[in-house]
C-alpha cells in the first residue's frame, strides 16, 4: 500500500466538455478507483483552466465577462464528471485564490533562481496554442503544430531561461525511462529537445485575463506557467499549508492528450527544476477519439456530446466502451454502431448472460446458497488476476479489461463442460455453481474501476461484502446467500436503435417539408412530437438585448447544463422579474441568432392580445425535468 496522487489536465473554458474531454476524465477516474480498491491512499485531481487569451476572447465575442463565461462553462463540466460518476478528490477553478497564490511561489522560486528575466520579443504568435513558434516552423502562415493562423506579436515580456534545462531534461528522460508514456511518445519529446530549447516567453501585455506579474502588473502570466501549476496549487503549495502537498507530491501520474505532451514533458519539468521542486513520476499521452474517422469539430459539426448515451444507457456503458475499444496510446474512432455492438456482446452477452444465468441455476438449485466450490477454478483465476494487475501497472486498460473478458469467456466454457443444470442439486452442481460465483466476485472487483454501478449490483447479488484487492481471498470460508441477477445490460436491437437515429440532414429537409407544405395544421403522430423535446428550466440570468425592445438574453438552467436563449418577451417582462421562474422551454430547436445574439432554445409562452405571457407549473419541478 502506498500513495497515488493522479491528475487529468484542467480544462478550458471557453467551450463545452465533450467526448475527448470525458475520455481523459473517465481513465484518470478509472486509475484512481483501482488505485483505493488497491488500499493505496488516493487523490484525484481535475479542474478548469480559466484564464487567457481564448476565454477573454470568446467572452468578448459572446458580450459577457470572462468570470461570467467561467461560471457557466464550469458547471458543465462539473455536472458531466456527476453524471459519469467521476470519483475525484478536488476540483481547480485557476481563479481561486489558492491557485494564484500556488502560481507566485512557484514563480518566486525561479526568479530568486536567477532564472527570469525581463527583454523585448517579436515572433509569430498562435493564440489557439497561445505560444510564440520560431519563424523557421511557420508554413503559410499557419502554427506548426495545428495549422491555427499566426499573427507577429511585439512585446516586452518575461522570459523563462528554459535553454538553461535542455541538457538536465535530457538526463531526466535518459534515467527515467518511463517518464513519459508510452514509449513512443517519449521518443517526440526527447527528440524536441535535442533540437535545441529556446528561453520561453512567460508573460503577456497583450491580455489582462491572467495572473498579474507580481510588482509590474500590466503583465500577466503565461497561461501555461499559470496552468501547469494547478497540480500544486491544489494541494495547498503556496497556500501557508503543506500538510497535502507534503502528502502527496510528487504526482504519480498526469494523464494528458499527446496534444499537450510538450507543455507536461518540457516546461512543466524545467519549471519544478528551476523551483527546486520534485518532478512528476510519469506524465501520459493518450490518443484521441475521432468520430467516424474523422477529427471532432465545431465546423465539421460532428463533435459528440457523451449526455444522451449516458441517458440512454447509464454511465456504465460509456465509460466501458471508451476505455475497451482502443489503446490508450493511440487514436480510434467513435462510432454508434461501434458503441451498441460493444454494448451487445460484451456487455449484454458475454458479463451480463453469465450473471443472469449463474444467479438463476443457484437460486433454482441451492436457494441462492454459495458455498465453498471444489478449487476448480482457482489457479485460472488467479492467473488472470495477476495478468489484470500486471495490465494496470503499465496503465493499459483495455489490455486489462480483455483478460477479464477472456476469462468470462473460460466461465461460459466451464458451465457449459460441467452442465450444472443437467445435475440439480448434486454436490458436483454445487461446487461448480460456486466456484463460478468466486469467480463473478473476482470480476466484480476489476470492473469496478470502469463500471461502479455493476460491480455494485453484482456483489450485492452475491452477497459478498465488497473487498479491497489486497484483502481478497478466494478461499474465503463465508457461505453467501444470492439473489438473482437479471438483465444486468439489457441488450440494444441495432435495427430499431438506426431506425430511431435520424442524421441531422434527415431532421434538416423533414422539418422544411413540415414548414413549406403543411398549411392547414396537420396532426402529428405521438412519434412526431416526441422529436420536439420540451423541458422545464430555470432562468438565472436575464438582461436585455441592447438595442432591442423585445429581446431579452437569458441563461436558463436545465440541471445538466446552463443554456443561453433569447425570448422576445422584453415588452411584457422586465429582466429582473424572470430570475429564479422556471418555464418550459423547447429544447432541442437548432441554434438561432436574434440580434446577433445566438439562442439555444425557445421559451414557451401564451398569447394575450398579442403579447406572450409565460407559463408556469403549478408545483416546483426541478430545472431540466422533461416536459411530456
Ligand atoms: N487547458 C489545457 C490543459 C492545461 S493542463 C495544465 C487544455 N485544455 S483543453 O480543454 O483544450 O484540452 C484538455 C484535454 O482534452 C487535453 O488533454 C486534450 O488532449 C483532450 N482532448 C480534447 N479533444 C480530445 C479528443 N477528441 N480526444 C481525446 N482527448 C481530447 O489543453
């Protein structure tokens, strides 16, 4: 038993979580929940990276602060990590006082080090990556690393001396082979810095929404120095109390995407060097999700919000299919078909018929009763645990998760080799019933890292109290009493799934025909109007549309998410009437501009001598309750 201190990169802010997002999440949160069932004392890290050129940009675009912008985004994320059950410790906003606070003392060590100094800069500048590249890497006027459009920034800046830490960086990952993970991504980074490290630039006179340079405040901290400090800053570093920071770093590890291996693999180890702080035991680069094979994006449209398969499906599933289908290390692609034929045989067929028809034979034969089993399955089960441990010790987990896999495959195989149902009641039936009851507990335990809610289920079931690893006996004397387990993943029939999965074109020229050619109101099938999704939602925040009588912009809490939508309703309402009503909105309208202002919805109102007067329900409904 020791420590494990695991961290998922801070997120920004000025867009909403998706897919990706969750994917980084879900394996830290899997990490960690191996690492407590492993009796190691655990903390997990996740947080929200808020300053910065592309909050304060995207803040401005949409008219509002970047504190504003943080508030909402923030609460996306937290409410997404709830719903897929992400088990963290602590959540950093970099605009808490603890993180500034965190940031300056790192800062203070690298300038009493003699490592910052103050000089003019001008080079082409990427605000997406927010970095200064060399004129050398610039091709037609893209950055290097993702093709964003570069501007040439002139400014005085701060200057980290990074060139100082090329040669300690090269003995760090000479000596420390897995510092970075995996091997290959290793391979990129130290190959980045053989080609030589330029001082870095770590301040900025261009934006204000950042860290203030201490004593020359129209400069504002790099947001990379300020983000990558939040992995101390959260632990209390700078903060006048130690006690977790003492605890628990160095971290363990800090999962990342291979996008910002850079910043964790050079800056972040060259920054703890030069503060005299101890480094990070390994950072990890995992791929990507795609969808359909191609890169998620907002102007592709094809980015995938990981909500509805949760409703849908429980977060069970998601987060299984996301840490089974691909290798951590590489990129794979997301698809629905992939995503229920993982479901259906894995799931429904492979965990979820064994459970069902092992419960039932015992429930038939014994009453449910597990005895001691004969030992027939012991030495597999044993093996394949030390394989998963082995798998998890890499940080591998689909290579984990498929020597669980294969071993329900052997149990399928011995139940049917040992036909318990041919022999009721025998001894021999007994015995095999319960040592494959053993054998569900064992494998109840490795998916509780990935499936929390079925682990549950099946130790319930069982009437095993759940274990810790390293307290896990299979020779345990405890007679249980079993209970059914029945339809643990009910199985998705793939054809009426399609049929119901219209592509947005479909829902494009559907709802034109409905528009264009439908004059006389024509009646709509219960189908048809179960399409239009109607929610109840709580207004938090209203102000009126400058320059318009009518408009008033709202943020609107469904519960999961906060929505910004526009209601001409500003003759008949004043802003501050509506803060705190919750109404029924139409929820799934496509996104529309009034007055340039964009609006994710429609507020729901009746109509009095042409003005809409707003609906209400006559008993409190929570914000997001679905309206039928
Ligand atoms: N704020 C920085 C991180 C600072 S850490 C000190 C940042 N934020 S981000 O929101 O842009 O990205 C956060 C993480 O999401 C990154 O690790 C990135 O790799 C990951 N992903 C974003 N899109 C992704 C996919 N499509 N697939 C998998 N992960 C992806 O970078």
């Amino acid at each position: 038993m020791g420590k494990f201190y695991i961290t998922t990169p801070i997120y920004y802010v000025n867009d909403n979580p998706h897919l990706g997002h969750a994917y980084c999440t879900i394996l830290a949160d899997f990490f960690a929940r191996y690492h407590r069932l492993m009796g190691d004392d655990t903390r997990f890290l996740t947080g929200t990276d808020e300053h910065g050129q592309k909050v304060q940009k995207t803040a401005e675009k949409e008219g509002i602060t970047p504190r504003q912008l943080a508030d909402r985004v923030v609460s996306r994320y937290q409410n997404l990590w709830k719903k897929l059950d992400i088990s963290h410790d602590d959540f950093i906003r970099t605009t808490e006082e603890r993180h500034s606070k965190g940031v300056l003392a790192i800062l203070k060590l690298m300038e009493e080090k003699g490592d910052v100094y103050k000089a003019s800069y001008e080079g082409p500048y990427c605000v997406n990556c927010e970095s200064f590249f060399p004129e050398k890497d610039i091709v037609d006027g893209k950055c290097p690393d993702f093709g964003h459009p570069v501007t040439v920034l002139k400014e005085e800046s701060y200057f980290f001396k990074l060139s100082k830490y090329q040669e300690p960086l090269l003995k760090l990952y000479s000596e420390q082979k897995n510092f970075v993970m995996p091997e290959s991504r290793m391979n990129e980074v130290r190959s980045f810095v053989e080609k030589g490290l330029k001082d870095l630039s770590i301040s900025r006179t261009s934006i204000h929404w950042g860290i203030p340079m201490p004593g020359d405040e129209k400069h504002v901290l790099y947001v990379w120095l300020d983000a990558l400090s939040n992995y101390v800053s959260a632990l209390g570093y700078g903060s006048g109390d130690d006690k977790l920071y003492n605890e628990f770093w160095p971290a363990d590890l800090h999962l990342i995407g291979k996008d910002i291996l850079r910043f964790h693999a050079v800056y972040w180890p060259a920054f703890l060097m030069s503060a005299g702080l101890p480094l990070p035991k390994h950072v990890f680069g995992h791929g990507w999700w795609m969808k359909d094979q191609n890169k998620m994006s907002k102007s592709l449209g094809n980015i995938v919000d990981p909500v509805p398969y949760v409703d849908q499906f429980g977060s069970d599933v998601m987060r299984y299919f996301l840490l089974r289908e691909k290798p951590i290390g590489t990129d794979g692609s997301f698809s629905d078909e992939a995503f229920i034929d993982r479901l259906n045989a894995d799931l429904a067929n492979d965990i979820g018929n064994f459970a069902s028809r092992l419960t039932a034979l015992l429930d038939m034969q014994f009453e449910g009763k597990i005895t001691a089993g004969d030992g027939s399955l012991k030495e597999a089960a044993l093996k394949q645990l030390s394989d998963y441990h082995d798998a998890m010790g890499k940080f591998q987990p689909k290579e984990a998760l498929e020597f669980v896999w294969t071993f329900i495959s052997q149990l399928n195989k011995y139940l049917v080799e040992r036909e318990p149902w041919a022999k009721p009641k025998t001894k021999e039936s007994e015995d095999t019933l319960s040592e494959a009851a053993r054998a569900l507990r064992l494998i109840a335990l490795q998916i509780a890292p990935v499936m929390p809610h079925a682990a549950g289920t099946i130790m319930k079931s069982l009437g095993f109290r759940p274990a810790l690893f390293p307290q896990f006996n299979w020779d345990d004397p405890q007679e249980t009493r079993s209970y059914r387990i029945s339809n643990l993943f009910p199985r998705v029939d793939k054809k009426e799934y399609f049929a119901d999965v219209k592509k947005p074109e479909e829902q494009k020229t559907e709802k034109k025909v409905d528009t264009e050619e439908k004059v006389e109101q024509p009646l709509v099938t219960i189908d048809e109007f179960r399409k239009i999704v109607l929610r109840a939602g709580k207004i938090i925040q209203a102000e009126r549309v400058p320059k318009s009588s009518k408009l008033i912009r709202m943020i609107v809490d469904f519960g999961d998410e906060n929505r910004q939508i526009v209601g001409g309703i500003g003759k008949k309402y004043q802003p501050e009437e509506l803060v705190g009503k919750t109404c029924p909105f139409v929820f799934n309208l496509e996104p529309a501009k009034l007055m340039g202002v964009e609006s994710n919805g429609m507020i729901m109102a009746g109509n009095l001598d042409g003005e809409p007067i707003l609906l209400q329900f006559l008993e409190d409904v929570p914000p997001g309750s679905k309206i039928s």
